[in-house]
C-alpha cells in the first residue's frame, strides 16, 4: 500500500495541471510545514531564525520543468533576488537551484547562461551553489554542466543520488577532483533499469558513497534524515579523522527539526535545506512520496 501511494505522488508531482493549480491558490495542505512562504522575504524570516538556532542555511527558490524563455529567465531574477536580498539583510546561506527552472529543458545555451549569472552574482556575495540533481533523464545533462561550469567557478557543487546505479561510478570519478558534493538517497519515481528498487540496497549504495568520498579530498554534504546513515557517516569521519571543515550534515525544512538542533549542539556542522516560492507543489508532493507517514498531516491541513 505504502509503495502504491508513493508512485501516485510522484506521478502528481509531475502533473502540470495540478502544479498551476497550486501556483494560483498559494500554499495549501499543509505545504508551510515544509515550504518556508512563497517569497524570498518570508523564507529570509526563516533563515534567521535556523542561524539563530546555530545551524547553517541553503536557501532553494523552487522551480522546475521551465516551459518558456520567459519562465527560465524569470527563475534566474528569482536567484538573483535572492542572493541579493540575503546580503541586504546580513544573513550567511548557501543557495540550491535546479537546471531545468533555468532552461535545460528549452535551451542549454540559455542554461548556461543563466546559470553563469547566477555563480557569478554568487561568488560576488560569497555563495556557495549546488545544482540540484533531477530525474535520471537528467542525471549525465546536469553533471556535463557541472563539470563545464566549474573550470571557472570554485563556488559551485553538485548531488549524487544513493539510488541510481551510476552514482558510485561518479563518486569515484568527481571524488578524486575535490569538488563538493550532496549525497541524497533520491526522490523521483525511476525504473529498476537504472535504480536500485529495494529501500536495503539504496541504504547500502548510501554507505558506499559516503565511505568513497568522506576520506578523500573533497567536501561532502551527506543529506539525509535516516539516524542509521548518521551514526554510520559519524563513524567513518570519527575512523578517517575527517576535518569538520571538510563535511556538514543537511536536512529538510520541517524534518527532524530537534534531531538538527540535537546533532548542531554536539559540535556538527548542519545546513538546512529552505525551500520557498510560488512552485513549491512538486517539492511538497516528492517531501510527502519520501514518507508518506507525512500525508496524515497534510489531510488534517487540508481539513482545517
């Protein structure tokens, strides 16, 4: 049952119909648990009171699938407007941002050159950012981006998910380069071609990237709310001496909030991943196929 409910979310999350709908009606069901507001000043609220509680920040304009020119370069004013406005109030975050909200979809040319923008106007600010990784369709797209962007860029990183088979390939190949990388388990509806389709051999694959890159050169963001990959990601960088410099634990806006403030307390670098903006429906929909425990919380949104 679990399993069914979690490929009807993931195939609503990808439902444009649904995904205008909820651009016209603003958060609803529940969606602020997970989505820090609908503009970049709400979400700024929200930053301050996360770095109050001592834990670091990666704020996500969201966006998706631009359609149009005009919608990828829009999502690009967004980042812009957001880096901005982070440094017009004094608040240190990091910023997140998916290639499709800026046109890969459309025009890798017009990709590009946002996204050119946007590193630009960041290592300016001193911003670090992460090209967010999407469906498998998109996984060798976005790293081929990757690796053009950071011959000149320092400032940027990129995600490997736990669940594809190719990812340990990868780790190994951009571990050795010393660029910064986010391990996520995934969060997309994939074949069993190109994904591991037992939760069991995600976690193993999970652990393998970790003790692939934890030791090596670069820096590693290992994400995720599971406490078994915790207390394992604590082992290897207890085992490897790994410098605190060199890793952070992240986490989503709304989960496990006392488990953030718990690990930040005992000395560990925590980011919280801040989504906020006018496409937060796809977000919601992967946060509630991820645990669908959390639709309980949604239908009494929804109820009220």
């Amino acid at each position: 049952m679990e399993q069914l409910l979690r490929t009807l979310l993931l195939s609503l999350s990808r439902s444009r119909t649904a995904r205008r709908w909820a651009q016209r009606h603003g958060l609803r069901w529940g969606a602020r648990r997970f989505v820090a507001g609908t503009t970049v000043d709400e979400a700024l609220l929200v930053v301050r009171d996360l770095q109050q509680q001592g834990l670091r920040v990666i704020l996500d304009p969201l966006g998706e699938y631009a359609q149009t020119a005009e919608e990828a370069a829009a999502s690009a004013a967004e980042c812009l407007r957001a880096l901005a406005a982070l440094r017009a109030a004094g608040l240190a975050a990091d910023l997140s941002v998916k290639l499709t909200q800026l046109g890969l979809d459309l025009d890798r040319t017009l990709c590009l050159a946002h996204l050119r923008d946007v590193l630009a106007a960041a290592r300016a600010a001193g911003v670090h950012v992460t090209l967010d990784m999407e469906d498998s369709s998109h996984c060798q797209a976005i790293l081929d981006v990757f690796d053009e962007v950071r011959k000149v860029f320092d400032n940027v990183g990129t995600v490997l998910q736990a669940y594809l088979y190719r990812s340990l390939a990868d780790a190994q190949r951009l571990g050795r380069e010393a660029v910064h990388l986010r391990v996520v388990k995934g969060a997309y509806k994939e074949p069993p071609a190109v994904a591991y389709p037992d939760k069991r051999a995600v976690d193993a694959n999970y652990l393998r990237l970790l003790a692939e890159l934890l030791p090596g050169p670069g820096f590693t963001a290992i994400a995720t709310h599971d406490e078994r990959m915790i207390a394992a990601a604590q082992r290897l960088i207890a085992d490897h001496q790994v410098a605190y410099d060199r890793f952070e634990f992240q986490m989503l806006y709304g989960i496990r909030s006392q488990l953030q403030v718990r690990l930040a307390a005992a000395g560990y670098p925590v980011r919280v991943y801040v989504p906020y903006g006018r496409d937060w429906y796809g977000y919601l929909m992967r946060r509630l196929a991820e645990r669908p425990a959390n639709v309980a919380f949604v239908l009494r949104g929804m109820w009220r």
